[in-house]
C-alpha cells in the first residue's frame, strides 16, 4: 500500500521522480495521460543549453511504471551528450510510451501523443524509435510541427535507421583500428544482438565488406529472413556474450553490459547502437578498459539519426548528411586514443568532451 509507504521511514528510497537513480538534474519530466485513447507517456527533458531537447518516442511493454521512467530519464540524457559530442545545436529529451507497439499502438493514440509534444511548445522535439516508425511520425506531424523523422514524402528526411547503422559501422571500424590496428572487416567475426531497423542495415554494411556476422534476435521471423536475405549464421548457444568473436555489437536494447555479463564478454571490440549499454558507466566502463576490451561508446557512435534528423531543422542535405556521419570514424579514433593517452575510459573521454562544450555554451548564454 502506498500508505505504508508514505508513512515509513523508507521514503526516501521511493522519491517518485528527483529521487530515482537515473535522474540527473533533468530540467523537466511530463507525465501524458489520455483515457480515451489509453495512452500514458513520459517525457524526458534532460537539458536544453545547446537547443531544444530533440529525442525519439520509444513504445515498449515495461514491466511497471519505474522501468518506463527510469527508460525516459537514461535515454533522455544520453540524447544530451550525444548532441553535444556530434557538435549539434540540440538539447537532450527521450520519450517513452508505455504499452506493446504491436497490439496496442493505435493512430489515435499517436496523435494524442503529438498533442502532448505540441502543448511543449517546442521545448522538446520527437522522432522515432523503438517500436516506431515514419508513418507513426507522419501521424504525430498531422498535430504538431515538433516532430522529425517523418517520411520524404512529407518533406522529412526519412528514417533515420538506415544513416544510423552507417555510423555505427564507423564507429565498429574506429574501434577495430584501435584494436587491432586496421578498419579491415573482412573474415571479422561479429555478433549482432538484435536485427532490428538499424541492426538489418549493420548487418548488411558488414557482409559487404566480408566480415563474418552472427545474429541474434527474440524474434524468431526476423532471424530467419535476415539470415537468409544476407547469408549470415543465426546464434544457437545460450551465452552470446560468452562467444569469442571480434566483435559485439548491442543493437536491441540498453544495460546489456552489467554485473552480470560484463565478465563472461570475450569479444575484443563492443561497438553497437543501443543507448546507454553500460548499465554502470563508471563500473563497467573501467572493468572493460582493465579487460582490454575497446568499447565505442554508444552515444556517439549511434549519432548518426540525429544528424539526419537534425537535417529535417537546418535544412542540409544528404551529401552534408552523409559527411557529418562519416566523421564518426575519426571522432571514436580521437576519442579512443584520447582515453589512452589520459588513462581514462572511452566513455569518460566521450563525457569530457562532451560536457566542456554544454559548459561553454552555458557560460556564453548567461552574458
Ligand atoms: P528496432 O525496434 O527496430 O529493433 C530492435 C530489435 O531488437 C528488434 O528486432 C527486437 O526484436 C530485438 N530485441 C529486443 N530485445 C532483444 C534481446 N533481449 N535480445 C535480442 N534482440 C532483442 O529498434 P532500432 O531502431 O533498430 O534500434 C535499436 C537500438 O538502437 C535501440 O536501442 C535504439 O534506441 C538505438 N538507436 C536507434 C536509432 C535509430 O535511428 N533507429 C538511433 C540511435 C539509437
């Protein structure tokens, strides 16, 4: 009974929002309710220094309210740093709707949610993500212009998994450079946990250049047309993270790399694009760094949407597009090399970065 709690002496442990784990000075968090539509939705403003908080809406079952907004304040200030560390004028958000994207998402529901993401004014603009797609943000952009990722026929960029698995396979090939001293992906061998939007196209970068992809899904169908489409091996064991490949690339969801995984990893290189992989930061970012396992970290290698989106606001073209996601090669090279130089993780040298230009640029707002 919430009674019993409000009136122990634990609640403290369940300060519903500015106590969670995962807040982190967040400037606003908003709650969407609507009845008739069954909609509940959380909005995550982490920061808006460097622009308006641009962030997708992700659809998912969670298992209760404090994993959806635990969901909604990670994601939304992993949007901040990536902002930051891609050089773009965009604040940090992340929305999250609660519910089964399969059987629950419904068009009126989405407009609803487009009304919500309108009353903000601007403060928080949407795109898609998991258990999204164009035409769910088509629907959103029939009630508010504060949406992006909505298809070219509307005018948009399009869907941005496809320029998002391009960069991550930059950030793969960065990595693996680091590692083992060339970008070559040919007899690689790759795992890849999920093969979703972005994973089917990090697949097919890989193949093309000859590396040898294992894939991994919960999705039985999805596994077996991508194995197919491509030629790649579907993962049959019980322990992918035990698997001694080059390799692993997370592509489904985030906290794969935990207290619980973080020691039977054997793969040399983890370079994905799932948000926020490190259940831990610190933690398991320094037990990688004394594994010797390179990590790419995730914010900045999975850029590559947010540039395209980006583009939908600033008006760039593809070429333009394409250039800024290649560039994730040389920045995860940098950012590497300047982890080892300064002893520190991968994620903290990303971090530093990161935060020094949200710094800066909070210091020449206040003049
Ligand atoms: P998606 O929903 O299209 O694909 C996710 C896939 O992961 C699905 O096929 C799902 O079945 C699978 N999956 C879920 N749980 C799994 C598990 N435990 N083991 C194995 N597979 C599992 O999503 P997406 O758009 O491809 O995004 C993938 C990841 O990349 C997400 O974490 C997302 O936040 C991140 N990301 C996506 C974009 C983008 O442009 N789409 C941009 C940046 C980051």
């Amino acid at each position: 009974m919430i009674s019993d709690i409000i009136n122990s002496n634990d609640l403290h442990k369940v300060d519903p929002v500015f106590g969670q784990l995962s807040f982190d000075n967040h400037e606003q968090v908003v709650f969407c309710n609507d009845k008739d539509t069954g909609l509940k939705a959380i909005i995550g403003i982490h920061n808006t220094v460097l622009g308006p908080a641009l962030g997708g809406t992700r659809m998912w079952n969670y298992k209760n309210e404090w994993e959806a907004l635990n969901d909604a304040l990670r994601l939304s200030r992993g949007m901040t740093y990536k902002a930051a560390i891609t050089g773009l004028n965009l604040g940090g958000g992340k929305a999250v709707i609660i519910g089964d994207a399969r059987t629950q998402k419904t068009p009126e529901l989405m407009k609803r949610f487009g009304e919500f993401v309108h009353s903000l004014s601007g403060k928080y603009i949407t795109a898609e993500d998991v258990g999204m797609e164009t035409s769910d943000m088509d629907l959103v952009r029939s009630v508010t212009p504060y949406v992006t990722g909505i298809s070219e026929a509307q005018g948009g960029a399009g869907n941005p998994s496809p320029i998002t698995a391009y960069g991550v396979y930059m950030g793969v090939k960065a990595a693996c450079k680091f590692k083992f001293g060339s970008d070559d992906m040919e007899d690689k061998k790759v795992i890849v946990q999920g093969i979703g939007h972005v994973g089917e196209s990090l697949v097919e970068h890989l193949t093309d250049e000859g590396a040898k992809v294992i894939i991994d899904d919960i999705n039985p169908e999805r596994l077996y047309d991508v194995a197919k489409k491509y030629g790649v091996e579907i993962y049959e064991g019980n322990d992918l993270y035990s698997e001694d490949v080059d390799v692993y690339a997370p592509c489904a969801l985030g906290a794969t790399i935990n207290d619980e995984t973080i020691y039977r990893i054997k793969a040399k290189v983890i370079a994905g694009a799932a948000n926020n992989q490190l259940a831990n930061e610190d933690v398991h970012g320094k037990i990688l760094q004394e594994r010797g396992i390179v990590y790419a970290p995730d914010f900045l290698i999975n850029a590559g949407g947010i540039i395209n989106v980006y583009a939908e606001l600033e008006g760039y073209d593809k070429k333009e597009i394409m250039r800024k996601t290649e560039n994730i090669f040389n920045t995860t090279l940098e950012i590497l090399e300047n982890s080892k130089a300064n002893n520190m993780t991968a994620h903290q040298s990303a971090m530093t970065i990161a935060e020094a230009r949200i710094a800066e640029r909070k210091k020449e707002n206040a003049k």
